[in-house]
C-alpha cells in the first residue's frame, strides 16, 4: 500500500474513531480534515515518508471556495424552507384532527389504530419531512390510546417508530435534497425517484399491521366501546385529510407539472404550511417565532455537518481516496450487482453507528460513481442507497426515532420493548432494498415522465 493509501485509510479510522469519543460530527469531519492537510504539506519525513502530496498550502484557498459555494447554492434554500414547512405543520393542529378522526373510523378494527397511525405518518411523511416531529407527535397523540385499548407494547412502538421515519425517504425530503446536491443531479428527479419506494414501504407496514393482527390477536385487540361509523364521521374525515393533501399537491404537484423548482415548491409549502396554522387558529407571534428558532438552530445543525464534511472530502480527493476507493470496488470478486450489494451492506451496517447525514456527506459520493461506472442508472442508485439509510432511523444503538420515541413514550414503554417492536420493521425495510433493486422502475418510471 502506497503512503497516500495510507493516509486514506487513517483519516477514515480517524475519523471514526473520534466520532466515538462524543465530540460533534461537525468538529470532527473538520479537525481531521485540517490536521491531515498539514500532514500532507509538511509530510512525515522524520519517518522516511515521502508524503508531500499537497505541494503548498492551497489546499486551504479550495475550502474557502467549496465553503462559499454550498452557502451560495440555490438549491440548498430549499432545506429551511422544508424545515420549516415540517415545523409549522406539526403546530397546525392538522395531525391531532387526523388522529381523533382516524381513531373513530379505523380503531373499532383489529390493528385499526395501528393502521389509522401508518396512514398518518405517510400523510406526514408526504408533508414535513422531519422524522423526529413525525415521531415525536404520532408518540403523544397516539401511544396512550393504543396502550389504553391493550396493545402490545412492542408493536406499538414499532409501528410509531417505523411510521415516523417514512418522512426521510417520501418526499420532500431533506436528505434527498442533500444527496441531489452532493451527487449534482436534479432534486425534481429525486423527489419522483424516492416516491413509489416510498409509498411501497408504508403499503408493507399496513400489510405487515393486518397480518400480524390477524395471526396474534393480543397484539392488537379491537376496542367495543367506540360509537357506530356515521356520515358525519366519514365527512369529518374526508375533511381532515383534504389539507394536508392539498398541501402534499401544491408542494410535489408543482414540481411534478415542471411549474416550480424544488426550492421554489419550498417555498409554497412553507407559506401552505403557515396558512392552514392560521385557518386552525394556531398562528401567533410566540408560535411564528418559536418554529423561526427551530428552524434556524436545525438549518445550522446540518450546515454545520455539511461544511465540515466538504471540508472532508476536498482532503481525500486530494489524497486520492476517490481512486483508492474505486479501485477498492472494482477489485472486488462479485461481479457488477455484488458490488452494490456490498455498497449498501456497508451502508447498512454503518447505520448502527452512524447517522444518515454522516452517511450520505462521506459515503455516498466515494461509492455513487463507481456504481455510475458499472452501468447503473444514477438516480436508481441514490434513491436505493436512501432506502437502505431508512434503516438507519432504527437500529441500535444510534437509531435516532428509538430514543425519539423513548423521550416521549409512556414510562412502562421499555427501551427493550422498543428494540423487540421495531424488528419487524427493519426487515420490511431490507425487503424494500431489495425491492428496488430487483426492480429498478419503481423508482425509474415516474420520473422518465416528469414534464
């Protein structure tokens, strides 16, 4: 192994190894990016290394330029904008008609609250596009009843869990715009791309629901003490949804239709948004300004990784860790599918220790050419390989929704009960992998039809 090898390998190392010391994703992809710049300037020749790789200290120059780039990337106001449409939702008071509504028609059913909680997380997915407010509020509006009725408390903790982590993958999502970005291919196509996979993975949870409730009937007994379904239930209902879809239609229709662009649909969702808070009577200064604050501390969370992991990937380019790494691939004894296959094993086992943004910052744009190169299709690939970060959101240790979950549950709701519930759930999720890699078009098709 040559010494810019070597310092390929060390920095990935280092970088994970410094992860697990608690200091913030941010500082580390930076620190280890500046410290391995001084080490390719000055080189270890104490040691007898020849590693000038970096005759001078431009390397410096070319972060300011990536760094003032990504803060003047248009596409990249969409994530506020996205942010908060998501948070104004949640204080809309949308969800909780949704969830009383849903309760009266579907809950008499066995597995109904369960199902009425699917359903509204994909109405939320299509909406927010924030997993820690989807699960937060499907937890507080919907955990008690369904603990109150005598279900399992494993599967209701699966089904809030895994409910709530559809708004990574349907669009609008941040990550998906996140990945256009550092991938260069169009957000719209994305969007469209992640849509069916999407739908497909929440239409296995509902068929997951009626199976195991019908098998195991004290996971999810009936309730008898609900009123008979009436018109006026039924007109309710079809009332609370019709926001929420409109708002979904005005946001992904407009992108769809070639009206707007993805951060111009930003744009309208986040003033959709705030008008359905207004009709609610839920609009006020102190609600204006709080979901102002979130929104701003969440934007400067994900620049903050996001700058640092440019950082990051200016010091392995110049390395060579893009050539290491394609050759690392290419190497392998599997054959074109066997390396995607390995790619996104590696995605998926990195889930447990990482998270999504991590992932997708470093990750994906080392592998995402190399498949290129293979012959598949780029947008399948990245829609893919944000199927298998789902996975991320729940699995142990560092699975975001659990403990999003668990801050919120009930107190008899274990962590352990939670680990057990939402089991099932990852293996929907691998099946939709595999899914989609087995069938390209379902991600393929919709946008091949995009105006």
């Amino acid at each position: 192994m040559e010494t810019n090898e070597i310092l390929v390998v060390a920095m990935l190392l280092s970088f994970i190894a410094i992860i697990f010391t608690g200091i913030p994703v941010a500082w580390a992809l930076a620190g280890v990016s500046i410290i391995f710049s001084f080490i390719a300037i000055f080189g270890f020749e104490w040691f007898g290394w020849d590693t000038y790789f970096l005759t001078d200290m431009r390397i410096f120059g070319i972060f300011v330029q990536r760094i003032w780039g990504q803060m003047s990337n248009w596409i990249l106001v969409a994530l506020p904008m996205f942010i908060f449409m998501g948070l104004m939702l949640e204080r809309s008071g949308v969800t909780e008609k949704l969830m009383s509504n849903f309760i009266l028609l579907f809950g008499r059913f066995r597995g109904g609250l369960a199902l009425g909680v699917v359903l509204i997380g994909i109405l939320l997915a299509a909406s927010t596009g924030i997993v820690g407010a989807s699960v937060v509020l499907l937890a507080l509006l919907s955990m008690p009843i369904m603990l109150q009725q005598g279900y399992n408390k494993g599967f209701a903790s699966g089904v809030v869990a895994s409910a709530g982590t559809l708004g990574i993958l349907i669009p609008p999502s941040i990550m998906l715009i996140i990945m256009a970005d550092q991938m260069s291919v169009s957000v719209g196509n994305l969007f469209m791309g992640a849509l069916f996979p999407g739908l497909m993975l929440g239409g296995f949870y509902l068929l997951y629901i009626l199976i195991a409730a019908a098998l195991f009937r004290k996971l999810a007994p009936a309730p008898t003490d609900l009123p008979p379904v009436s018109a006026r239930l039924i007109l309710d209902t079809l009332l609370a949804v019709i926001p929420p879809l409109l708002l979904i239609f005005a946001v992904l229709g407009s992108i769809f239709f070639g009206i707007a662009t993805p951060t111009e649909a930003s744009g309208v969702g986040a003033f959709g948004a705030t008008v359905l808070a207004a009709l609610n009577g839920r609009l006020s200064w102190a609600v204006l300004k709080d979901v102002g604050m979130k929104t701003t501390l969440t934007t400067a969370f994900i620049f903050g990784i996001f700058l640092g992991a440019t950082m990051f990937a200016v010091v392995m380019r110049q390395l060579g860790g893009d050539e290491f790494i394609t050759q690392s691939l290419r190497s392998l004894p599997f054959g074109p599918s066997g390396v995607v296959l390995t790619i996104l094993f590696i995605a998926f086992l990195a889930g447990f220790f990482l998270d999504w943004l991590e992932i997708s910052l470093i990750m994906l744009p080392l592998v995402a050419p190399v498949v290129v190169l293979l012959g598949f299709d780029q947008i399948w690939f990245i829609v893919l390989f944000a199927v298998t970060l789902q996975t991320s959101f729940l699995t142990p240790p560092v699975g975001f929704s659990l403990f999003y979950l668990k801050g919120v549950a009930p107190p008899e709701v274990t962590i352990v009960d939670i680990y057990k519930g939402v089991i099932p759930f990852v293996l929907l999720q691998v099946l939709a992998v595999l899914m989609v890699f087995t069938f390209p078009q379902i991600v393929l098709w919709l946008p091949g039809r995009m105006l």
